[in-house]
C-alpha cells in the first residue's frame, strides 16, 4: 500500500498539472471503488477551477472553491497525468480532465484491487478536518505539531507495543509500516517495547527518526512497492537504502547480526536485535 511518502510524491507531481486549472470533464467507468462514487460529481466539478492540492496523511486532497475530492490510492492505485484521447485500460476507473494555458490534460486513477476511493465533501457540510475519513487522525509527522514529547505524553497509558501505536494513526499520521520499521531502526528502540516503557529522550529520538525517514524518502520519489509507480510513471527508490524492512536472514548493515521478522497485528516486522534494544 503507498504510505505517506507515496502519496506526497503523488501531490507534488500532480500540482502543477491541476492546480489553477478549469475542469472540463470528469468520467466514472464504475459505481465506485471501496466506497462508491458520489454519482453527482461529474455536475460538480465542471467548468469549477482546482485551488490547490492538498494532503492529509494517506489521502490526497483537490481544493476547489465549494469542497474538496478526496483521494486515497487503496492497495494498488496510482494517478497518471496523460494527453486527453489516450484509450482507458481495463483498471481506469476515474478522469478529471483539466484545461489550462498549455492545453488539456487528464488525471486518470488506475486501481486493479478496487481498495482505493474518490469521494466529495462539500463546504456546505462543514469542516473538511471532521470529515469521518480524516477526523480521527493524528498530527501530521512532517509538521510542528509532531514531537517526541507529543509521542510520550500520549503513551503513557500504552502498553501496546511502539510500532502498532506508530500505525494506529491516532496519535501521528501515515507512518505505515516501511517506515515504521525504518524509524525505529534508526532511533533504536526494539519494535516491541510498550509504548509506555519508553523515555522521553528515546521518544525524542524516535520523532527526528520519522522525520528524516520520512523526508529521505520523499526526495528518492518514495519506495517502489510491488503496485505503486509516480505521477510520471516512474519508479521510487528509497528501497535501495532500507536497513531492515524486507531483508529477514540479511546481516545487519550496521552490526551484521542477522536481521529478524515478526508478525505484529498482521503485519510484518523487520528489526536488528543488537541495534534495536
């Protein structure tokens, strides 16, 4: 699944492609994905202009002037910015073709699994931050509000261990599991420790982690996961520089102990058992 980085990477290619920008047409080849499709939106979105873009965790957000499309990629999405006339393949399931200064072009969904969503709010239904997708979530990592004290203060009740409370999305947003991985390798700290048995100084260090990972990954155009491609169709490659997500039985490249998997919540864990304590 793309995580915050994926999408990011999405946001900045898609801007300036959209962004100041009329739409002329929006096609819906399906009922919906996930959810369905608001079936009006084709009425709602014509000849209005995309303000900017936006995003909130794993979402993408479009801004127009009387509410935003919500975007989420699901399992297997990406976006494509294409020529308009450019036949849809089996999987195409959303356009939002724009018209601007150097012609025509068209956004297109490409989503094979159907996890992904294209849904509206409208202003007239209130605050987009109590929309029922976006209002549970947590602070943004990349921005001021996120802390190593935010993350002790909120464990401290916590005995889940550090990376599911990392993925629960309540306290920080869109740390999924590359990066969660990744964060805590760098900090230090064993993927199962109880949140609350952590320090405010490792928390401290856990914070600046996600950040810096979360930034690297950003500017290496993300990791190239088994679904997720760019705007432009090309790949990330921050998996090149992974320390421990997907290399169980691989030396440490630190310490060269042999890199460990677990499974938490489903979901697999990678740590270095020298390094991570």
């Amino acid at each position: 699944m793309p995580e915050l980085p994926e999408v990011e990477v999405t946001r900045r290619g898609v801007a300036p492609h959209v962004e100041g920008r009329t739409v002329r047409q929006v096609v819906l080849r399906r009922d919906g994905l996930r959810w369905p499709f608001p079936p009006e939106l084709p009425q709602l979105l014509a000849q209005r202009k995309v303000l900017r873009t936006g995003r909130r965790g794993k979402y993408l957000l479009i801004h127009f002037e009387h509410g935003t499309l919500i975007i989420h990629l699901g399992m297997s999405g990406h976006l494509r910015v294409m020529a308009p006339g450019i036949e849809p393949e089996k999987h195409d399931h959303f356009d939002l073709e724009v018209s601007g200064p150097a012609g025509n072009q068209v956004l297109r969904m490409k989503d094979p699994r159907r996890f992904g969503a294209v849904l509206w709010h409208d202003d007239a239904d209130g605050d987009l931050e109590h929309h029922v997708l976006l209002r549970g979530l947590g602070v943004e990592p990349l921005e001021a509000g996120f802390s190593g004290k935010l993350l002790y203060d909120q464990t401290r009740q916590r005995s889940a261990p550090v990376k599911q409370v990392l993925l629960a999305g309540d306290i920080v947003v869109g740390v999924g599991n590359i990066y969660a991985s990744e964060s805590l390798f760098r900090a230090g700290i064993n993927p199962k420790t109880p949140a609350k048995r952590i320090s405010l100084a490792r928390y401290e260090k856990l914070a600046q982690a996600v950040r810096e990972i979360l930034a690297e990954a950003i500017v290496q155009g993300g990791s190239t996961l088994r679904d997720f491609i760019s705007v432009n169709g090309q790949s990330g490659y921050f998996q090149q520089t992974y320390f421990v997500y997907d290399r169980a039985g691989v030396p440490c490249r630190v310490c060269a102990a042999p890199i460990r998997q677990i499974k938490q919540g489903q979901r697999s864990t990678f740590y270095c058992v020298n390094c991570q304590k």
